[in-house]
C-alpha cells in the first residue's frame, strides 16, 4: 500500500499566531480519511497547505510521495478538491463553468461526457443555467462535478455536505463509497456531519488548535469509548438498585424525574436492557449519543 | 526775409512736384492694373509663422477684378486678413480716399524705387498708412508696407519677370509681426513637453507667407461661381 | 505551451464575457458620439478658442473640421477615460477571483502561478486592444465619414501644426501603437495591484489616484514638477502625440517607448513575484 498524502511536521504561522503547528499525518491510498477538528483549528489551512494555496512556514508536504513544493505541476493533474465553499463565474452557466475546467486540464471532452457528468452529480437539465441562478446545494453539486472531471485519484473535500438536503447526503456518500470502493480512489473528507464520517471513513485525525489529538482507524479509536446511554424506566428506586448490583454500567446520574445517565459499551445496552425487563421495570425510552460526536467533544473540550 | 520765403516757396514747390510725381506714378500703376480683369495662376505657398508649423502646399489662384479672390487648393491655409493681392489694386485705384506724396527715394534689388506714401484722406478708413517702393523704371511695386488699424503692419515684397507689364508677380513674400500662439496646456494636453521659460510671451515675431506664381492665364472670363462653389 | 494556450483562453473567455466588460466599449461609443454631435453642432465656436489667436493677422482657409481633427480631440481624452476603462476589467483580474473565491479552483490545477498571472496579464491586453480598436473605428474612421478627411490643426502649448492629409494615416497608425503601448502600462499596473490587492475596488481606484495625481503634476510648469516628470508614466503615455509634430522627434518617441516598456517589465515582474509566494485565505 502506498502513501496518498503524507504530512512532517507541517507548520504555519500568520505573524504572531500559529493555525497549525507540528501536525504530521499519513494517508494510505484507497482509504477514506476523516479530518476533524472544532472550527478554528487549523483544518482549513491544513487543507489549503495541502493543495498549494498557502505556503508552510516549515514542514514537508508529500502527495503521491512527491514532495508538493517541487512537483506541484504532476501532483495536481491527480488531485480534486473543494476548499471551503465550491465559488463558480456566476456570469456563465454551469456548462460553460465546466468547460473552462475541462480546457484548464487539458481534457477532450465530448458531449456526451458532458451528459454524463451532470448526470452523476444530479444537475442534468440545468447545465446552461448562469450559475448565479443556482441555489447552494446545486453549486455544491456543480463543486462535485468540477472536482470529478479529471478522474482524480486524490480527492479532498472540505465539508462538501454543507447545503446538501437529505437525500443529497445519502447521494453523496454513496458515491464517495463507490468512487471509493469501485475505483480505488483515495479521500480526505472533512465534514462537521460527524454521523458521515463515522459511516464512511476508515480513518481520520482530529484536530485542535492546529495540532493532532488523535489520529488512526476509525473503529480502533472508538471501540474503546463507552456511549453515552441514556434510560427512562418508571421505577426510580428499583433502577438505582440494578444499577449498582450491576458491573454494565460505569457510572450512573440521575437527571429528571426518571431518566438515568449512564456509560457503557454498545454490546452492553441489550444485556442491561434484558436485565431491566426480567426484574419488572419497564423500560420507557433507550437513547445514546453519537459515538463519534462523544469522542470529539471529549478530546476537542479537554 | 526773402530768403526765407525763397526757401519756403521751393519746399512747397518741391512737395507738390513730389506730389505730381506720386500721382504720376500711381496713376501708370493702375493703368497696369487695368489691363487685368481677371487671372488665374498655379500658385505655391510657403509658410513661416511664429507657433505655426505648416508644410508647403500648391494650390490655384483665381482672381477678377476688384477685389474678388480665391486659392483653391487642398488643405489648410493661413492668408493675411489684408491680403495685398486683394487689397492693393483696390485701395490705389480709388484715388480720391487718399493723397500720395513721394517721401524718397531707395534701391532696391538694384532697381531705383520712389517710396509713395498713401494717406487716407478720412479717419474712418481702416487704413492709416500705406507705404509702395515703385520701381520708377519699370512702374512696378517691389515692395509694400500697410499699416492698418485692427490688423498691423503687412510687408511685401515682389519680383517679377514675363508679366511685368500687367503687374503679376512671381513670387511675392508677405510679412506681418504677431505675437506667437500659446495654449494653455491644459487645453493643448501636450503634458509630455517642458515649457520653455525665457521666451517673452508678448514679444513680437515675424512671419512670412511666400507665393510662388506659374502658368498665369489672364483675362478668360472664368465664372464668379468659382468664388462660391464648395470643394477645394 | 499547449497548457498555457488554453489558460490563455479561458482567461480571455472570462474577460470578454465579464458583464463590466461591455461598460467600456459602451462608453467609448457615447463619447465618441456625444463629441461629433457636440462638433458637428458648435464645431466653428469650439475651434475659434485657437483660431482666435491669429484672428486680427490671418483668415484660416480649408476645412479646419475635419475627421482627423476630431479623432486628435477624441484621443486626447486618452489619458481621462480610457485608463478608468482598462483599469476597471483589468483592475479586477486577480482580485475579483480571489474576492469570489474562484481563484481557490483556479490555482489548484496544474497551471503554475506565472503562467496564470501572465495569461491574465495578456487578456488584459487583449481587452485594452479591443478598446483602442473600438476607440479607432468611431474615432478615426466614423468621423472621417461624418465629416470628411484633409489636413489636421495639431494642438500644441507652443502653438500649431498642421499636418497635410497625404501624411497623415502612418501617424494615427504609430499613434494608436503608442496608446496601445500607454494603455499597457495602465493594464500592467492595475493587474499588478489586483495580484497584490484582495478585493476588486481597491486596485481600480488606485490606479486612477495614481494617474490623476500624476496627470495633475504634469499640466503645471513648475520648475518642482520639471524634475519629476520624465520619470512619470504619464507625461510619456501622451507621447503619441510627439507623432504631430513637425519634424517628427522620434529620439523622444523612442525613449518615451522604452520608458512605457520599462514600466510594463517591472510592473508584470512585481505581479509575477509577489502572486508566487501570496497565499490564499480567501
């Protein structure tokens, strides 16, 4: 397996403010790589240091395992990205935006490639619309198709769920899984949606305050978190007595009326649950909160 | 006391034979004058005013008498407001506007020239001097200096050859003193050129107009239209 | 090449299709327009201004209106409206896209930063190029139909020059190179501030403070401004006129050239150096 994007010790100072600082991470190539981290810490910067637009104060960027500084020109016929918000020339349509794409990458396109395309990300029959008349999910959509033309093999994406509706979430990640999947293609994906990235990535990095708090396999980093469970039951007393006979739940607090707080491992709330029913309590309501969400709050707030 | 009025009767003996003299000799100019009703001529001008830059241009020149006068040619032209080619025929030709007296005598280009001084005999005429070196010989004017009110002092000076006889010259140089033009460069816009700061700006310069004649055709009764039709 | 080829051209698509590009050649038209109407008018009273000088010595024969004279007119408007025109499409070349944010996409292909600030210099060229043909074909040519051709009264500080109609159209020809040239200069430095600048209004109102304030030192003969002025772009931006001037100074014209030249040189070298190592928040 080779290496997709290979970050040492990358560092950027804006006069006297450091965004990010000694962050180093690998990306091996096929993989769904997540990048969190809370707004401000650096991620943005990290991603426009990646793709060339801002230069690092010190540190070596590598992509494809060439140095970024002396292969840009190679790198980049490899690379699609989308950084902050997809920005079109509002005065031309959506076609006529592609196409100043398609020439800059020195593609033949044909119309039916065209066809395609728009078919993929959902836009067909708007194409010669001016783009100035596209709402914010078709432009993110428009975004995708930019980013796509070239058949990259690197594809970076900064939060591209932004102003996608349901069902263009689902579509998205769909397709990120099957480029994924079906064709071998290697992304980064930096998504404030963290029930996306948990679905999707298999691994990711968290930032904060422009340094690496954790980093590795999605799954590794949350098998060892418990959740965050929560249980109304209708016997308060008897639910207190369970609780503390019982080796499932690490800590219990009790919030209103019949609602109790309490830690443990997924594999665990069935048993507890089963336990709960045997001794005649009945269970009103199971809830938990994201695993992810849990983890990035903790490691981001501490 | 009789010499003196000896003396005095031959001053005014000498100014009125002048007189007659003066008389004589414009009277044999007009005759000349007469002779011409009308001409055309091949003409090139030359040109050398103080702030005017302007290339040489040949052009045609019609005339009928009085006064009746046009250059018909392509391009800009600049023309004295008194243009004695015009203008001389006519104010000697009225000979009752004005007195003549021979102030002197001069050579000129070798040629023995009375110097006719025209004054105007009323104050409402434009003119208030018209000075003629007439070649005595020949009764020809070389040269002319006319000082009018709104318009200075115009100098010209002629040679002739084939058509002496009917007073055409073929080359007459005039010669005025203006003032050179300045515009402001704001208007002119040339921001590109350092302005020249000794010059006196009221100062007067002298220009000069030479008409270089050819090919006159004289007295073919060409049509007045040709002072009045557009076109070069 | 083959890659710069087709950045060229989608910045020339992009400058040619821009809505703001159309002010320019919409403004040109009405101006040329609005003075043949105003010479075709008044034209005797707006001439007497100079005429009146040599009025108590000379009539003045031929047809002083003429075509090329309003043309000359026209051109002098050069260094007013035409340099608010370029610096207005070129001005925002750089930083109207790092103001949308289209310059993120722009410079995350394959193109390298010289040879998208370069493509975007030589559409700004282009644009200026289509002005002056513009500016050319209603100038010169429309006025010469309204109101015929011959010989032109030149205006200069030290008075007149009248250029015959037989020498005339080698003039205009190495006039209109010469604000082709002037122009250039307006261009390069609007796009080197638009490199430096990140959003679209600043570079074009300081490109217009600059030529106003130079524009100004150059009108007065002051013997403080003497000093500075052959060094300002603008006192050799209106060297084409040099061209109607009889004789022709070409010593000057070449060297007021090689200024214009100089400053286009270190005007594109700044855009180049400083658009290499800017970085891109936007």
């Amino acid at each position: 397996m080779s290496i997709a994007i290979q970050l040492q010790s990358v560092t950027k100072k804006f006069k006297d403010f450091t965004a990010v600082d000694q962050l180093s991470f690998i990306v091996n190539t096929g993989e769904i790589y997540g990048f969190l981290g809370p707004n401000g810490s650096g991620k943005s910067t990290s991603l426009r240091m990646m793709m060339g637009l801002i230069k690092p104060s010190d540190g070596n960027i590598f992509l494809f395992e060439n140095a970024l500084a002396t292969h840009r020109s190679s790198i980049m016929r490899r690379v699609g990205c989308i950084i902050e918000k997809p920005d079109f020339y509002n005065y031309l349509s959506a076609k006529e935006n592609i196409k100043l794409f398609v020439r800059a990458n020195q593609l033949k396109y044909t119309a039916k490639d065209y066809d395609a395309l728009f078919d993929l990300v959902g836009l067909r029959g708007r194409e010669t619309d001016k783009v100035k008349t596209y709402s914010h999910g078709m432009k993110q959509r428009l975004g995708l198709a930019q980013t796509l033309l070239h058949n990259p093999d690197l594809i970076i994406l900064d939060e591209p769920n932004t102003g996608l509706d349901p069902q263009g979430i689902i579509d998205l990640r769909y397709l990120l899984l099957k480029l994924n999947q079906e064709q071998g293609k290697t992304i980064l994906f930096s998504s404030h949606i963290l029930s996306e990235v948990q679905e999707i990535c298999n691994s990711m990095i968290v930032i904060n305050k422009g340094k690496a708090v954790a980093q590795g396999k999605v799954a590794d980093l949350l098998s060892l978190e418990k959740l965050h469970v929560v249980i109304e039951v209708n016997d308060e007393e008897k639910m207190k007595r369970i609780l503390s006979e019982s080796q499932c739940a690490s800590f219990f607090e009790k919030n209103v009326s019949n609602e109790f707080w309490m830690n443990m491992s997924k594999s665990q709330i069935a048993p507890f649950v089963q336990l709960l029913i045997e001794n005649n309590l009945e269970v009103c309501r199971v809830d938990y909160k994201n695993q992810l969400e849990a983890y990035f709050l903790k490691i981001t707030q501490s | 006391m009789k010499p003196l009025l000896f003396f005095l009767f031959c001053c005014f003996s000498m100014r009125a034979v002048a007189g007659d003299d003066s008389k004589l000799l414009i009277r044999e100019i007009n005759k000349k004058f007469a002779q011409v009703n009308d001409y055309t001529a091949n003409v090139f001008m030359k040109f050398d005013i103080p702030g005017v830059k302007m290339n040489s241009l040949n052009g045609k020149v019609f005339f009928k008498s009085p006064n009746k006068f046009r250059i018909r040619t392509k391009g800009i032209f600049f023309l004295p407001k008194q243009n004695p080619l015009q203008n001389i025929s006519t104010l000697l030709l009225d000979t009752s506007s004005y007195t003549s007296v021979i102030s002197g005598y001069e050579i000129l280009n070798g040629k023995n020239c009375a110097i006719v001084n025209i004054i105007p005999l009323t104050a409402k005429t434009e003119l208030i001097l018209g000075k003629f070196w007439i070649d005595t010989k020949n009764i020809l004017i070389l040269k002319s200096q006319i000082t009018t009110k709104n318009n200075g002092t115009l100098e010209t000076n002629s040679t002739y050859s084939s058509l002496s006889n009917y007073t055409l010259p073929d080359k007459l140089i005039i010669k005025v003193e203006i003032k050179k033009i300045k515009i402001p460069k704001m208007m002119s816009g040339d921001l590109n050129k350092i302005a020249k700061r000794n010059a006196d700006p009221n100062a007067l310069e002298t220009g000069t107009i030479e008409l270089v004649f050819s090919n006159y055709t004289i007295n073919t009764k060409f049509p007045d239209t040709i002072f009045t039709e557009k076109g070069e | 090449m083959k890659e710069f080829g087709a950045i060229l051209y989608n910045e020339l698509i992009k400058t040619i299709r821009r809505p703001r590009s159309f002010i320019g050649f919409g403004v040109i038209t009405f101006i040329c327009l609005m003075l043949q109407g105003a010479f075709y008018h008044d034209g005797k009273e707006i001439l007497s201004f100079v005429t009146g000088q040599l009025d108590n010595i000379f009539t003045v024969e031929g047809k002083v209106l003429n075509g090329n004279l309003i043309c000359f007119v026209v051109l002098q408007t050069l260094i007013v409206q035409m340099p608010l025109l370029v610096a207005l499409v070129t001005g925002d070349l750089v930083s109207g896209e790092t103001a949308s944010g289209t310059i993120r996409f722009l410079l995350t292909r394959p193109a390298s930063r010289t040879k998208i600030v370069l493509a975007k210099w030589i559409a700004g060229l282009f644009y200026t190029l289509l002005l002056l043909i513009i500016l050319g074909i209603f100038a010169l040519f429309v006025s010469r139909a309204i109101f015929g051709t011959g010989d032109m009264m030149a205006l200069n500080s030290e008075g007149l020059t009248i250029i015959r109609g037989d020498d005339i159209n080698w003039r205009w020809g190495g006039a209109f190179l010469i604000a082709f040239l002037a122009l250039g200069v307006v261009s390069s430095l609007a796009n080197m501030l638009s490199c430096i600048m990140d959003n679209s209004i600043t570079p074009i109102v300081t490109v217009m403070a600059i030529i106003i304030v130079f524009t100004i030192i150059g009108m007065f003969d002051l013997p403080s401004f003497d000093v500075i002025k052959p060094y300002l772009f603008t006192t050799h931006m209106i060297s084409w006129r040099s061209l109607f001037e009889d004789p022709v100074p070409i010593p000057d014209i070449v060297f007021s050239c090689v200024v214009l030249l100089v400053h286009i040189i270190v005007f594109v070298s700044i855009s180049i150096f400083y658009f290499n190592r800017k970085d891109i928040s936007a």
